[in-house]
C-alpha cells in the first residue's frame, strides 16, 4: 500500500469515528438526522423504518439512543436521554393513532405496573385528542429526558407538563419493541436489523 493510500485510509477511519461522516438518512421520503442533539447529549440513529397498517404507509418512525441497541432490553435499560420520532406519511386522524398507540401500550405493558400507567396514559390519549389530525409530513417526539421525564412534542412544541416515571417512557416504548408490537418488521428496523 502506497503512503498516499494510507493516508487516505487513516484520514477515513479518523472521519468516521469522529462521525464526521454521518448524514441524514431517508427513508420513504423522509430526511432523519444522524447524530442529533437532546438535553445536552448526542444521541445517534440506531434504527428507523415505516409502520403499515394493511398496505398503507402509516408513518416513519426512528429511534435515538447513545449508542447502538440491538434488543429492546438494552433499549430500556440504556441511560441518558432517549427520542423516538414519528413522522406522518399520511393524513391521520390523531384520535385514530391514539387508539392504536393506547391499544399498543396496554397489549404489552406488564399487568402488575398498568394501574401506575393508567393516569399517564390517560394523559397522553388527551394530547393525540387536541390535535384533531396530523398531516403527512407533520411529526411528533416522545424524548425521555433524565431530571425531567418523558416529554411528548406535536409538531415541535412540547404538550403539557412531562410524564416523571422511567416506567412510562419504557411502556410507551413497548409500542414498538414488546412482544405484540405495533409492526414486527418495524421492530426490527428500529433495533437496526436490515429490513
């Protein structure tokens, strides 16, 4: 290998470990930021897909973590701030999403901890029901930020005061990686496995 090769190879293994090579990520038409920034911490993309429902694209969802998670158990378990977004790629009726989401979150939230997440899920039913609808292209975060709490943002602008229990943040996740999720093929996506 000649010096020049060397070089080039030392100056892109330096690149991406610095990460100065991380782009923006699309998927079905939607740009995903790679690395973001929340609460002070940088939080990489470690996996993002569309959740159908039947044939239809519903939305894209993308998963932020510190660093990369391959089971839903590291993902629970990982510290420091955490955002999952969820970008519309259709027209929805946010009472219709909140049911799913609600449905989602009881099917695979553990019995013994629901009555705890009862209040907060009633919360979170009436933040879906004030938007009426969200449009392809409008977006929502649900950001587990430690000190604060889980905070759930329509559009950009969080919705009422944060939900304070770890427990409810790793229930909403169990929407996507529980045992009954809301799209399988999604999990895995969103776990980083190839789809």
């Amino acid at each position: 290998m000649t010096f020049r090769k060397q070089l080039v190879a030392a100056f892109a293994g330096l690149t991406l470990s610095l990460g100065v090579l991380a782009a923006p990520m699309e998927v079905s038409g939607i740009k995903l930021d790679d690395p973001i920034d929340l609460a002070g911490a940088k939080l990489q993309l470690n996996g993002a897909g569309i959740r159908y429902k039947a044939v239809f694209k519903v939305y894209v969802a993308a998963m932020y973590l510190g660093k990369k998670a391959a089971t839903p158990e590291e993902v629970y378990a990982m510290p420091g701030p955490k955002r999952m977004a969820i970008t519309l790629v259709r027209e929805i009726d946010s009472n219709e999403l909140g049911k799913s989401f609600t449905t989602a979150f009881t099917e695979n939230a553990p019995k013994a901890e629901m009555s705890k997440l009862i209040p907060g899920l009633i919360k979170m039913g009436q933040i879906f029901a004030a938007q009426r609808k969200l449009n392809a292209g409008e977006s929502f975060t649900i950001d587990w930020i430690p000190g604060t709490g889980t905070v759930i943002s329509v559009k950009g602008v969080p919705q009422g005061e944060p939900f304070k229990e770890p427990e409810f943040f790793t229930a909403l996740m169990r929407i996507w990686y529980g045992p009954s999720p809301a799209d399988f093929r999604l999990k895995d996506q969103l776990l980083g496995k190839p789809a």
